[in-house]
C-alpha cells in the first residue's frame, strides 16, 4: 500500500492526540490541519504538540489545503452532532476527498437525522467517496463488536452490552465528567444541562438492528446517578455516602414491549471492575468479557486511524463500521 | 431483502445440518441439493432429516439444478482441501452463482495454494461473483475475531488465541476423535495418519498476518497429546494415568524469530473449562474471553448461513471473511 496522506479537520484535544498516533504510524502522514478556531489559524501543529511537525501550520482553508497537499483522506474531529457535522462533510467530499469522522451521530444516523444522512450519501455517491462515522463507542463495542459475535448464532433473542469502568484512578477531569461527587440535586442539574450524556447509544442500537433486520418501536436512553452506598474515598476526593459516585446511563430498544438490545454504560469511582462484556441470548449462548475493559482514550484514536485505510477500500456513500469490510491495526509498509 | 435461494452443494452430514438451520431462517429457502455420491443421488431431503422437504431430490447435475432452481446462492460444503475445492467452485462460478463454504483451506488460500487461490479469484472475477471460506474456525473465532479487535489498538506485538474445549460431556465419537484414551503409541500412529489434524491454524495465522500487514517468515503447526496426569473418569471411559485425554494443536507464525501469532487449539476431557480466549500484546492491551467457548457444531452452520447475505453484497472475486462487509445473524423479513 502506498503513504497515505491524511487531513486533519479539527485540531481539538482529540484531532491533536489523533495526529500524534498517526506520527508514530508507518505508511501513515499528516499532510495538513484545518480550524476554524481563529485561536488556532497560523499555529504550527509542533505548538499544540511538540512530537509534531513545525513544517504544518493550522489553516482555515480547506479548499487551498487540498489543492496544495493534496490528501487521500481527511480525519474529521469536530462535533458530535449531525445538524453541525453535515455541512462540514459535504465540503470535504465535494472536494473528492473520503471522511472518517469520530462524530458520534454520524456512527448511524439513518434512523435520528435521515435526511441528513440522505445528503451526506448523496453528495458522498456523487464524489465517488466513502464517509464513515467511527469510534470505539459508538463505533465498536457497543455496536459493531456485538454485531459481529452474533455471526456465530443460527437465532438471537436479545443482546445485553455492559461497559463497566472503575473511575477511580482516572484523571480527576474525568471523574468530575462522569459527575463523581455531586450531590444527587447537582447531579440531575448537570443531567438536565446534558453534560453528563454519552452520546451515541441509540445509534449504536439502531446500528444493531439494522444489521440484523429487527425493526424496533422504540428505544430510550436514561440516565441516573451511581450512589455511593457508604463513603467513598479516593486518591482525589471524599464522597459522602448518598452522593454520586458517577453515572449510568442505560438504553434499551424494544420491540412488542420486549428489550430486544440493552447497552449499560457505566462509568464510576465505586465499581470494583472494569471489563466491556456482550451477552447475546440465542443459539448459541455467547458471553464474551474484555477483562479490564478498553481504554477508551487510546482507541478513539487507533480505531479513527485504523480505519483510514477501510474507508478508502469501502463503496462510495455513508457507510457504517458494520457495511465496510472489517477494520484492523495495520502496518502500512512499502 | 428478497428471498434468497439457496443451492446446497454436499448433503454430508454438515450440508445437511446446514440445510436444516436454513428452514428454520425466514427468507432463506434451499431450493436445489447437489451431492456426487451415488448413494444420495435421487433420494430426497426428507430422507435425510425429516425437517426437510420431500419435494427437493439430491441430483448430480449442477448445471440442470441451477438452470431450474435459479439459485441466488450456493453453499458447497464437500471437502477441506484446495486441490479437491477449486475445480468445484470453478464449476459453479462459471454458472454465474456466488459460493460460500465451509472449505477450511479456503479460508485463506493466498499463501499455501497461491496458484489456485488466483484461478478461483480469476474465475469469480470474470463471472462478477464472489467467493468467501467460512466457518467458526478457520474463519471467525481463531483469524477475523482477532483480526477486528485489533481495531482498536494503535500498535500490536503479538496474538495469542486460546481455544480450549472440555470435551468431558461431548458425544463419545467427539471424544474418539481428539484421540481421548488412547495410549501414546496409538495417539501418535493417528496423528501420522493426519486423522487428529485440526485443518485451519496455518490459514487463520495467514489471514491475520496479511491483515496487518506482517509479513511471515515462516509458520508451524504442532500436534501432541494432552497427557492424563493421573487416572481420568468421564461418563464414556477410563484413562489410564499417562494415556492422552486428547489433543493439542499450536501454530506459531514467526517474525525475526519471534512468534508474532500462536494459535492453541486444545480439546480433552481432562479440561478444567471450556473458552476461547484472545490475547492481544500492544497498545492497548487486549483481554477478551468467550466464557463457556463457542459450540462449534451449531456455530459452524450458523456463520455458514450468515455469511450468505454478505457474499452476495462483496465485491467480486475470491474473498476471505476479513474483506467482506461485517458478518452477522440477520432476520431476512420482507
């Protein structure tokens, strides 16, 4: 396989650690990085991170960036939402370029923003491009994953995904994230505010049922506090027993009343384990567990790079991690 | 989806299982049956499994059945082996139908049978076909499984794939045929005999490499019993102390010397657990676990059937279960 050169679209946290990994890839190259961040317009990608280059300067000019450097790919970090993430695809696939974008909504948006979804495969059709929305949740474990393990099942009756984490030696901004240490009336007001939303459990059931042509009535997505059932203390704080100790959130998708798939994300400084596990109920019966569960941190990042090299493989259109042939780690040799 | 007609070449005991599992899958319907053995040839499936249809006869003549049937599809479950296969596949590809089978060497023919492999893929290509080996393993739990959850990590040393089977509560000619109370003489006469190979590491190590783009120096596939450490009981037999309770099969595939996959199929009644474990050394590091392991018997047929809506959705040509879009169960309702 040739170098692929890659564009950088949203020099955030995320795009600048996604950047980052791709240096330490062979047969991988940042070619350039697009902000509309007038913060970032001008800044050398080496002024955010110092193992980068000092040659790539942060640009607002998509079109002047593509004409000069000429990428293969763009790597898309922007938002989380379609309504937002929409115009930003067009653009880049207007330009011929394909899309692998860590946008949750755009994971499956067939069902939540069609319409869309419908203008993005469209213009995506037109250009002769793939667009994919990846990560590792949405994206893998919750959808793509448990979507593949049932391959070995002649009948699915149902599909439970838990995803576990223990919080508690995480970086404090984590754990204020999953609202560790709230009192439960600060909690509800964060979850009113929706700071507390992990964004794309109904997009990864929606991907699932697609996949195995269930037609769902409805599906929910609540959140609720962990209670600290006691004190809890932790290397960085104390949590008086009654107080949250982090956050569950819990979707389901029915059909005739009947939760055909259950995804429980939970994430708190009180849990004694993390592990992602799948239970599929069907023939047979499969109970899978990734012991201590995946570091969601770096697999973002290598799952969003991983699967670069698919998405120029995948037919043109909006894809899923499920319709393009499977991701991998690759080394990309010469 | 429409209704997808299938033609079932080989009515062998799996190519009857199979048969069996697709009447009980909506919107799949066996429409034609193909085996050369004359002792079939003429009898009807219903004399094979009283499940199955009355109506279909087992026939001799593809070209007739297919011209009849007008198969969508055909599922050719004969022998293991791509000397034996690729006249078979050729035979139905130039009749315009896609293949998927059970051929464990087919799975990934690109090194050990490269010739064949590009006949088979020339052939697909030419008739706008594709062509794909399947199966729990070769074919899912030992290669493509691994292979997907590597997605996540951004570097990978090594592969280890533990499949352990507690073969205690297995039918007795399961436990025959791992070689369970045999003496160490007889054990070893069998495996010349190549009567205890399990068909399929060297293929499934293969399958990975080429996915992430290692390329192998060299592979080995190594035999040796399980010794019983002291007498064993099981409900079917007695085993004398020092006696092989079974079988274990490790591949190693080497980089530099270094085992960069090993792949450990072990199957006895002397096992404490059956599970089917995926280890991934790198960044980050991965432990999965199918608690209880996957029951190859049902698994076999199910991704079988599974795969058949894929292959007719892949590109052209000979195809492996790493480069077809996602495998899953699915309800094909119309």
């Amino acid at each position: 396989m040739k170098n692929i050169k890659i564009i950088q679209v949203g020099m955030g946290p995320l795009g600048t650690k996604i950047a980052e990994f791709i240096k330490n890839r062979e047969g991988l190259t940042t070619v350039a990085a697009i902000d509309k961040n007038p913060d970032l317009v001008g800044k050398s990608l080496k002024e955010l991170n110092e193992v980068l280059s000092d040659d790539i300067k942060i640009s607002d000019d998509l079109v002047e960036a593509v004409q000069h450097r000429k990428p293969d790919v763009a790597v898309l970090t922007t938002v989380s939402d379609m309504e937002r993430i929409t115009a930003q695809v067009q653009e880049i696939v207007s330009l011929g370029i394909p899309v692998v974008s860590t946008c949750e909504e755009l994971s499956y948006p067939w069902n939540n923003a069609c319409h869309l979804a419908q203008q993005i495969d469209e213009s995506a059709k037109s250009n002769k491009v793939a667009v994919v929305g990846t990560g590792v949740n949405p994206g893998f474990l919750m959808d793509s994953l448990p979507t593949f393990l049932t391959s070995v099942c002649q009948n699915v009756k149902s599909i439970l995904v838990n995803r576990y984490q223990d919080a508690q030696y995480r970086r404090l901004p984590f754990q204020k994230k999953i609202g560790a240490g709230l009192t439960l009336e600060e909690f509800n007001k964060r979850k009113q505010e929706g700071s507390l939303r992990h964004v794309g459990l109904t997009e990864s059931m929606q991907l699932i049922a697609n996949r195995l042509g269930w037609e769902l009535d409805n599906t929910e997505d609540i959140i609720d506090p962990v209670i600290a059932e006691n004190e809890i203390v932790t290397p960085a704080m104390i949590i008086p027993k009654g107080n949250a100790t982090g956050v569950k959130q819990v979707g389901k998708a029915y059909i005739n009343g009947e939760a055909k798939i259950t995804l429980v994300f939970q994430a708190s400084v009180s849990e004694t384990e993390s592990f992602d596990e799948i239970l599929i109920k069907g023939d047979p019966e499969i109970r899978s567990k990734i012991i201590g569960g995946v570091n969601g941190d770096i697999a973002t990042c290598a799952i969003t790079i991983n699967t670069i090299s698919q998405v120029l493989n995948a037919r043109p259109g909006l894809r899923t991690m499920a319709d393009i042939p499977l991701v991998s780690y690759y080394e990309n040799r010469n």
